[in-house]
C-alpha cells in the first residue's frame, strides 16, 4: 500500500518539501487505525465476558445491560462534539486526549472491586473513544493527498474498524477462557500506552480553526440529545418499544436534536454548520452509513447468538467461527479502492449494499441443525465483503466533500451516523427476533437431551432479523441510486489516469 504526501487541502497542490522531521504518511496511517480498532473492538469484546463479570461483582440483569450501554451511549452522545473539538482545538491534541482517558479508564474498569466502579469506567470509556474516534479519521484523511492513495487510506481505516467490532468475540473469548474477564479491559492498557508513545512521535498537529470558539448550547443540546436518544434505544432491549418510559425517552431525545437544529440555525459560529447538509454526498452518505451500521452490528450479534445458543459453541469456538468474516470485511474495504477508479464510488457502494443484502438473505434460511460451512461461512463471507464494499466508497464520499474547517466535524458525523445506526438496528431487529421466536414446546423424551442445551425455538427470529437487514440493505441501495450525486466524466476520466 502506497499513500502520498500530504496535499493542502484547500487547493489538493503538492505541499512544500517535508523537513526531516515531518512523519511518513504510512506511520499516520498506522497510529490512527490502531486508535480506531481499539475503540471499536470494545463495543463488542466484553460481551463474551458479561457472564463473568456477573458472577464476580454480584450484578444484577440490569447492571449487568449498563456494562454495554454506558459505552455506547456516551461514544454515540459526545461524537460530534468530539468532531468539532478536533477542528478547534487540534487533531492530535484530541487523539492524545481520548486516548489517553480510554486507557485510564480501562485500568479503573479492569481492577473494578465493584459494579459502580465498572459501569463508570465503561462511560468514561465510551466518552475517551467519542473524543478518539473522529480525530483518527481526520488524521488519515489529512496525511494523505486526494486521489487513490487517500481513497487507499480510508479502506484501511474502515478495514480495521470493522475487523475491531468482528474481531471482538474472539479476542474476549480467548481472553476470558485463558485469563480472567478483567483482561477484557486491562489488555487495552499496554496497547493503549503503545500507540500514545507512537501519536506523541508520529503525528503533527494539523491547521486548527481560528477565532472560533465551541459553541456551548450547542454542544450542550447535540450531547444530550445524542446520549438521551442512545439511552432511548439501548432501554427498548428489556422494557419494548411501546413501553411509556421508552417512548418519552426517545421523543426527549428527539426534541433536544430539534432544539438544536433550531439554535444552529440561529448561531454565528455553530457546533454544526447545517450547510453541510446542503450537500448530497455528505448527507446521503452518511444516511447510507447509518442503514448498513444497522445491519452489520445485528449480523456479529446474532451470528454470535445462534453458535453459541443454538449449534452449542463455546464463546472461544463462536470467536473462531467467525474469522473468516472478519477477514472478508477486511477484503471487501481493500477491494473498493480499486473498484472505485474504473466504477465510480457510487456504483461500488451500492453494489456492495446489493451482495451484502444477498448474504443476509441466505443467513436468513438458517435452522436448528446448521452446519458451519452452511449458515456461517457461506453467508457470513458474502454479507461481510458487501458491508466493506460499501463503507469505504461512502466515507470516502462523505469526506471528500467537507470543507478545511470542517473535516473533524463530517469525520464525527459519519462515526456517529455508523455507530447510532449499530444501535438503532440492534434494537429493532432484538426486537422483531423476540416478536418472531416460537414460544419453546414439550419434546419427546427421547429428544430431552439432545435439545437441553439447545435454544432451537429461537432460530425463526433469527431467520427473520436478518431477513430484516437484507430488506433494509436493498433500500440502502435504492437511496444510494437516487441520491448520491453521479461523477462527472472527466473526473472519472481523470481519477481512472492518476
């Protein structure tokens, strides 16, 4: 993999000559990703660990659900405004920054005496990874010229964020059997500290926006909007969709983000220029990152969930099931760039939705007597090459539309649309899985120890959540269709010749 140097964004010319001291665009590259897969492999590794971390600690169900919902809440409130402090205050300042309070935290979660000291480890968890997440985007982006290498760049971030969520079972099912669940946590603290050494060497702080300042009610407002709305969602699990409770938090959160479209509108210097809406690549971009978020958070679940309550593996032998995917996510986000050039991004997007969608229709046949060749690795390769396909033609689009000053801020956005779209889909298709599973039934006797470890009455709501997300990635298609703006020709011609 080749990048170039760095062009001025404003203008995409070559820069001045680099000192010797200016980094190898590579190195950026690196230090980033690794920033990325960190945060995004916590969203899933501890879900193996949940069972232990019960047993240990004495938590109940519900504090047992605030383990996972802390992080996400507080990574999908504070992303934006983790985007804009990026462009205000420095790129790298940031990375050091989230980073640094991501370690700390996993240090205080991963010698937690108790379940408090746990969940409030995990939400400062997820507000370090907020602050972490849009800068590492910003910082490939700003490292490599526009073009293919740029393009190169972003299919290695998207690659290895996907492969940290893929990867998640794995590593903590590997961590739990042959540790303890506290390594689930305390595995980040050495890599943590590894890649703060490497960011202190490697990266240089890009342009920053002057004489502007965080807009606070701003902030205010998108946070907890974000975080109510992410509260909302995650609460649907245990309490349903129509429970009063849930459905005042979610409109609570839905009318602070109208607040805050009413005060950005109003504002001088905005937290979110809404102008950036006005531009299609960016706004149906990240309404597509949002609709395949919804469909590959679902499909590492519920993959998960069917190996190891139906087929009876162990969460190690769950982890190991699914590599294969992790590594056709990985093939899919290196393939696209070298689609891109001779098909044009949109077309490479929507036709990753469509063979992803594909894939989600014949995990969607899945029965109680699966075997892996036939309901993991045959679905799981081909839904996982589609989502990857997809994703970094769309970041790609999404970012090479924003402004200097902006950069942060559309890198927040499309982590935010990715990541609210993970847990508005988990949500809703948990839901329809537990409307569409046959309630268990009496067996015969001579079957009572054949299915005593089995869940087999789950496997139609399964089948129909993911028949749910192959509906949802052909629309996803469509909209890509109609709204993402068709190259010009001679940019096409000119992409295809550099």
């Amino acid at each position: 993999m080749t990048f170039m140097p760095q062009t001025d964004s404003a203008t995409d010319t070559p820069s001045r000559t680099p000192s010797i001291r200016t980094p190898r665009p590579w190195l950026v590259v690196l230090t980033a990703c690794a920033g990325q897969f960190l945060v995004v492999l916590d969203v899933s590794v501890v879900n193996v660990a949940l069972p232990s971390m019960r047993t240990d600690l004495g938590l109940s169900a519900f504090g047992l659900q605030w383990v996972l919902s802390a992080y996400s809440i507080a990574f999908a409130g504070f992303m934006l405004l983790g985007g804009r402090a990026a462009d205000l205050y420095g790129r790298k300042a940031m990375f050091l920054l989230g980073l640094g309070l991501f370690t700390a935290a996993s240090v205080v979660g991963g010698l937690a005496p108790e379940g408090q000291y746990l969940i409030g480890a995990r939400a400062v968890q997820g507000l370090g990874a907020a602050l972490l997440s849009p800068a590492t985007l910003t910082l490939v982006t700003g490292a490599v010229a526009a073009g293919p290498a740029r393009t190169r760049a972003i299919g290695t971030w998207t690659a290895v964020g996907a492969a940290g969520g893929a990867a998640g079972g794995f590593v903590g099912g590997l961590l739990v059997d042959l540790l303890s669940w506290r390594w689930v946590l305390l595995i980040n603290v050495p890599i943590g500290i590894l890649v703060l050494a490497a960011a202190l060497l490697w990266l240089r702080e890009g342009p920053t926006s002057t004489g502007r300042r965080l807009d606070l009610p701003g902030a205010v407002l998108v946070t907890g909007g974000l975080a109510t709305l992410a509260y909302g969602i995650v609460q649907t699990e245990e309490a349903g969709w129509s429970d009063p409770a849930t459905l005042l938090t979610l409109l609570g959160g839905l009318a602070l983000l109208a607040v805050f479209v009413a005060v950005e509108a109003r504002t001088a210097a905005p937290l979110m220029p809404l102008k950036i809406f006005r531009n299609r690549a960016v706004s149906a971009a990240n309404v597509a990152i949002l609709l395949c978020g919804s469909s590959s958070f679902g499909m590492w679940f519920f993959m998960t969930v069917y190996a190891q309550n139906v087929l009876g593996y162990t969460p190690l032998q769950a982890g190991l099931a699914l590599v294969p995917s992790s590594l056709s996510v990985i093939l899919g986000s290196k393939l696209a760039p070298r689609l891109m050039p001779a098909f044009g991004a949109r077309n490479v997007a929507v036709a990753g939705a469509l063979l992803g969608a594909a894939g989600f229709a014949w995990q969607s046949t899945l029965t109680a007597d699966g075997t892996f060749l036939g309901t993991i690795l045959g679905p799981g390769v081909l839904m996982m090459v589609g989502l990857g396909l997809a994703t970094t033609p769309l970041a790609t689009l999404a970012t090479s539309h924003a402004g200097p000053g902006d950069a942060g801020l559309v890198s927040g956005l499309v982590n935010t649309s990715r990541t609210m779209g993970g847990a508005l889909g988990l949500s809703v298709l948990s839901t329809v899985a537990a409307a569409t599973a046959t309630a268990p039934t009496p067996v015969p006797f001579e079957r009572v120890s054949e299915l005593a470890s089995s869940q087999a009455y789950l496997v139609p709501g399964y089948a129909m959540a993911f028949r749910v997300s192959a509906v949802v990635l052909v629309a996803a298609s469509a909209l890509m269709l109609l709204w993402l703006p068709k190259p010009a020709a001679r940019t096409r011609q000119a992409t295809m010749s550099s």
